[in-house]
C-alpha cells in the first residue's frame, strides 16, 4: 500500500470496489500514518465492522484483522519487513507474454494491447481477468472458474455468464465481437494468449 489512502465502495472511483447492495458507494478508506494503518468510516450507512465490532469513525488496523463492509469480508494482511525488500518474481510463459491483454496481480493494473486501462475493475472483474491471464491461450472450464472465485457449489452459470459478459464490456473495444476474451459455450472461457499474426495475401 503507498501512503495515498485506499478507498473502499461500491462507487467505480473508488481504488477496491466492492459489488455489494450493502456497501455504500464511498464506504471507507484505509490511510497510514506514522508506520500504523488506520480504517476510516465514510459516513456510511450500514457501517464498517473490525475483528466483530462496529467501528465509531477510525480504528488501527492490526495484521489478519477481519473487516466487514456490508456482505463482503476482508482480511487486512501486513507483509513483514523481509517482503518489503524481496519479491518473488513469477515466470510468465509465452502466451502470457504474448497475451494482448495484461494483467498485474500486484499493483491491480490492467493494460489492453499496451495501453493502461483506466476504468477500475471490481474485485471479482479483476479475480476473473487475472485467472484467465495465469491460463493464457489454454480454455478454463465454467466450473474450475466458479470455484476459483466463489467457492464449491457457491455459485451458478448464469452469475459466471453475467460477470464475463460484464468484463467484456470493460476490455473489449467491441464486446458484441470480442477479440481477447473468447467464450465457448457450454465448456469455459478463454483469454487470448499469442498474438496470431495475420494473412496478408497481395492483390
């Protein structure tokens, strides 16, 4: 986290948007001062909630502190100082590398064909984009999918088919003909891996 504060809502300005009736649309915000992490309710209507209680306007984070933002939970995790300094790096493989879409899991940024996609993702846009990045160019089953962002028997093909239709429309400059995220129906989701080079065939 940098020192500029982390914004929690449902609003698309916001840096972790939460697509959750219960979350308001500018709901929190984490801030760092003086070495220690702060929550910050905004006003809220349904409140922030740490470690089981309702916080009254700020509250020091601690490491593994479970907050509740309406239905969503998160896990506020600190890295150690070793973390800091060393990062382990990830080989990407070739279809990744060649991907004209790509994804970085570390900062939540999004570039299509090198250019910084500006518009946020909500958090399961983003889990989505990023598990189809890891498997670039190789077909991912509506269920391993499924799994990978609810959960065993958490969700539906129709909630699936909704999120997908509505990362299309996010990165695809025609989502009624989509280039880089391909769905094969009845079997998954593929996102393109390779850059395919064109026929060019003279006149």
């Amino acid at each position: 986290m940098t020192d500029r504060p982390l914004v929690i809502g449902r609003s698309r300005e916001c840096d972790l948007i939460l697509e959750d009736d219960f979350v308001s649309r500018r709901h929190a915000r984490v801030e760092q001062r003086k070495g220690k992490f702060i929550i910050v309710d905004e006003g809220s209507r349904n409140g922030t909630v740490v470690r089981g209680q309702q916080i009254n306007s700020q509250h020091e984070l601690r490491h593994e502190d479970e907050i509740r933002i309406g239905d969503t939970a998160l896990l506020f995790l600190v890295g150690s100082p070793e973390d800091s300094t060393t990062q382990r790096l990830e080989p990407l493989s070739e279809s990744q590398i060649g991907s004209p879409v790509q994804v970085d899991p570390q900062s939540w940024e999004v570039w299509v064909e090198g250019k910084k996609l500006e518009q946020k993702l909500s958090v399961l846009e983003f889990k989505l984009l990023a598990h189809l990045y890891r498997n670039a160019g190789i077909v991912c089953s509506r269920d391993e999918i499924g799994v990978e962002l609810w959960g065993e028997g958490a969700y539906t093909f129709e909630m699936l088919h909704q999120l997908v239709h509505r990362l299309k429309r996010r990165i695809e400059p025609d989502p009624n003909n989509p280039r880089f995220l391909v769905s094969l129906p009845g079997v998954g989701y593929r996102l393109e891996g390779r850059a395919r080079k064109r026929d060019v065939s003279a006149s």
